[in-house]
C-alpha cells in the first residue's frame, strides 16, 4: 500500500546525494580531515554523489512508457566515458 514505484524510485533518486560541505565541516573540526578514515569518508561522499546524479539522470528514462533496454545504459555510458575523459 504505496506509491508507484517510479515515484520511489524518484523521491530516493532526490535524496540520494550526500552533503560534502557537511562532511568536510565535520572532518575538519575533529581534526581527522587528513587521516586516511577521513580520506576514506571524503571519497565515498564522491562516489555516492556520482551515483545519485547518475539516478537522477535516469529519472528522465524512468517515467518514459516505453523506454528501450538502452536508454538505461546511456546515463552510465556517459558518466563512464566523461570519467575516462578526465
């Protein structure tokens, strides 16, 4: 007894990306900014916000009625390729 699933899919896509400014200010003040644990949060903080801008560009495909099989693939493909490029 929910929403649609694309409307889930939607909400958990918004909130998916992590603050790094928080993070970072949390970092600092306990003195463990350049720890390798620190260095550890500062890079999963990345990755998760690579991950969640790669769902919200999905969001575009998702709410397609009849998106393809490689309409999925094309936001990773791209987020892949630009990561190659830099």
């Amino acid at each position: 007894a929910g929403a649609d699933i694309r409307a889930a899919i939607a909400l958990g896509a918004c909130f998916a990306p992590t603050s790094l400014g928080v993070a970072s200010n949390a970092l600092n003040a306990g003195n463990v900014a350049n720890t390798p644990v620190g260095q550890l949060i500062v890079s999963t903080c990345v990755v998760d916000d690579v991950i969640g801008l790669i769902l919200l560009s999905m969001l575009e495909v998702i709410v397609k009625e009849d998106a393809q099989v490689f309409d999925y693939f094309i936001p990773i493909i791209s987020s892949v390729g630009y990561l190659l490029v830099l």
